[in-house]
C-alpha cells in the first residue's frame, strides 16, 4: 500500500509535506469542500460518503 511518490497528477513541491508516508487509495470517498485556498489546498474538507473499495 505505501508508495514513493505522491499519487496526484501535479507534482507536489519537494518540502511541502516532509516526512510524508504516501500510500496507494484503496477506499474513495465522496467530499466536499468550500473552496481552494491560494497554494491549492482544500477549504472546509467534509466527508459526504464511501464511493467504493479498489
């Protein structure tokens, strides 16, 4: 489950999370969110439901 790189399709900057363990999805969730904040991280994240197991 745990992978070396980032699972998002835009590359993260290297010292944005250091000491980050990134993992493969296995459950998607369903979420919602207020908003982007100026460097792209999500405002007022809230979990609406489970949208399937891989």
């Amino acid at each position: 489950m745990v992978r070396p790189n980032a699972p998002f399709a835009k590359a993260l900057p290297r010292n944005a999370y250091p000491g980050a363990r990134w993992v493969q999805p296995v459950v998607y969730v369903d979420i919602a969110y207020g908003g982007r904040t100026g460097d792209g991280m999500l405002r007022h994240p809230s979990f609406k439901s489970a949208a399937g197991i891989q």
